[in-house]
C-alpha cells in the first residue's frame, strides 16, 4: 500500500463525519464474497483530531453498551490506526460512534462501524484513499472483531448496493440491485452469546471438496448475473450454500420450517444473514409481498417454540460524508 507524504497529513483539521449503512453478507453461495447494504439501521461515527498520539473512542446510541472502547477490540480502531500511519501523522484521533446497528444478529454492525470511521478519517486526513485500499484498511475492524478480515459486510457498507468482494489484496465491484428488490430479515430470540462470529467461523470447515466449490462457483456466478440482469428469481436461484450454511443452520432452530415457508409465500432465495442468526429472505415485490413472507417466516419459528422479529429493508447506498468541518 502506497505511503502518503508527512505534509499532507497535517492539512486534515476540524471533524468528519461519515454514516454507513447495516448489511447481510453471503446470500447463500457468496460466503465472504457477497453482501448487500441494507437501509434499516446505520452507524455514524465522527472523528476529530487530538494532540496525543492515541485513539480514544467513545460510543452513544442504542446499541453503545454492547461495543468495546478499547482501540484494539473496537473495530473503529485498526483502519483509525492504519489510516494515520499512512498519513505519518503524529497526531491522534477521538472517534464518537452513534452505534444504530444492533450487534450480534448477522446485519454486519462492525463492518458498518469500520466502514463509517474509515471514510470519516480518509476524509479527516484528506487521504483520498482509493476505494479498494479503503476497504483492505476498514476490513482490519472485522479482523479485530472476528479473528479474520473479511470484506463482505465492510464493503456493502462502504460501496453501497449488492458487492462482490474477491482477490488478495481485496478488490470490491458493486451493482446496482434491482429497483423491485425487498429483503425481508427476520431474527430468531436466541442466545449468541459473545465473539457469534468468531464461533460461527469455526464451524466452516478449513477445505471442501471440488464438487461442493463447483456448485458454489455456479451458484455465485447465477446470483452475480441475476443482479446484473435484474432478475431476482435468478439471484433467488442461486442462494444455495455448502461451506457455510449447512453447518451453521444446524444451529438456528426451525431453519428449515422457515427456509420453507418464505418460499411456499412467493419468496425468491432464503440464506442465513452472514453468521446469523438472522435468516434473510428476497422477495421480488412485483410478484409477492414482502410483509406476508415476513409473516411466513415468523410462523416457521413459532412451530419451533421460537419467538422473532423481522423487518423489510430495500437496499441501501454506500457510506458518505455527513460532516465536514
Ligand atoms: N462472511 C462472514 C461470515 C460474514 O459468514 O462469517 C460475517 O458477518
């Protein structure tokens, strides 16, 4: 990664502020390559400079108890640290996060707070990072949430839209979703308990067979034609997954009741929400309704003696400036 000249790092001053939206990640056959901005919940998060050589983050919201101060834990902190030591700045930074994402049930919060501080302080630093380092810099939050750097979620939320996220070092491309696209989210009231996402990757086995990669490879490729086309029973199509979602629905219980009764009601795909437990469900409001398969849904977990909530979200546009100062 390329280093940016001293002098150009104390011309930043002021405050930024950026806001960056939720997203699900995977749709099935895209483990840790798909993920899609979703316009329910938001984090922003404003970052001004200080004179020590520290990061000190603060957090206010609904959600403010459940997150890590610590610069380390936080993932606000690692793409905060990485951008000021591209910058070679010798100051520090106070981060503020409104944290709106609720943690904990796969709608990629620390991806949405990584995203939003990372375009804060590129903007603060007047960095002008170009947009696939930004997102190998934000997904450093996830790394420290996760034990690994996964784009998925980050680059939905910095991107906006349906993103593919591939290569080493990652590289991000996003399309337009298709104007009558509704994403139903429903989440079960279970315990995760803490580092959900950390467990749930453990669950993935570390090699697959070709025969499971061939089916995942194809699947993805119909998901990636069906958003370029605007064809959402061909997204639908290909939400189906064999690294991930068989070991992790094993854990949701009424998985399959409710898999089953969003797509009996007219949904298009079904796929659990990154590392759950939320499950996810497209619905092609030109031909079905979301509300119905949302209601659909929920009674797949009642029959399982689960109670949940759920919500329809369009998707979302990518992260943006709100404050500039
Ligand atoms: N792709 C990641 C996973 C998303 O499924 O583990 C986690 O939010």
């Amino acid at each position: 990664m390329s280093e940016v000249h001293p002098a150009r790092m104390e011309m930043g001053s002021g405050e930024s502020a950026a806001r960056a939206f939720c997203s699900t990640a995977n749709l099935g056959a895209g483990f840790d390559v798909f993920g899609l901005a979703l316009d329910r919940y938001a984090d922003t998060v404003s970052v001004r400079f200080i004179q020590s050589r520290k990061i000190r983050i603060t957090a206010k919201g609904p959600f403010a108890s459940a997150l890590p101060t610590t610069t380390d834990l936080n993932s606000a902190g690692p793409p905060a640290a990485a951008l000021l030591r591209r910058a070679r700045s010798q100051k520090g930074l106070t981060i503020s996060i409104d944290k709106n994402v609720p943690p904990g049930l796969g709608l990629g919060s620390s991806g949405a707070t990584a995203a939003a501080c990372a375009k804060a302080v590129d903007s603060l630093l007047e960095l002008g990072t170009p947009s696939n380092e930004l997102l190998q810099i934000a997904s450093l939050g996830e790394e420290a949430v996760s034990g690994t750097a996964h784009a998925d979620n980050v680059g939905a939320s910095l991107l906006g839209g349906f993103v593919i996220v591939y290569d080493k070092p990652v590289k991000a491309t996003s399309l337009q979703p298709p104007s009558g696209l509704r994403v139903v989210v429903i989440t079960p009231k279970v315990q995760v308990g803490d580092h959900k996402t950390r467990r749930a990757r453990k669950l993935v086995p570390r090699i697959i067979e070709t025969k499971k990669a061939v089916l995942n490879v194809g699947r993805a490729a119909a998901i990636t034609a069906g958003f370029a086309q605007h064809d959402i029973p061909l997204i639908g199509s290909g939400m189906i997954d064999e690294i991930a979602e068989p070991y992790r629905r094993e854990v949701i219980p009424g998985y399959y009741d409710v898999r089953r009764l969003a797509l009996d009601e007219g949904g298009k795909g079904v796929a659990i929400s990154g590392a759950g437990p939320s499950l996810v469900c497209l619905v092609d409001k030109k031909t079905g309704d979301p509300h119905r398969v949302a209601e659909a849904m929920m009674r797949g977990f009642q029959l399982n003696g689960i109670r949940s909530t759920s919500f329809v979200a369009r998707p979302a546009p990518g992260a943006r400036i709100v404050k500039r100062r």
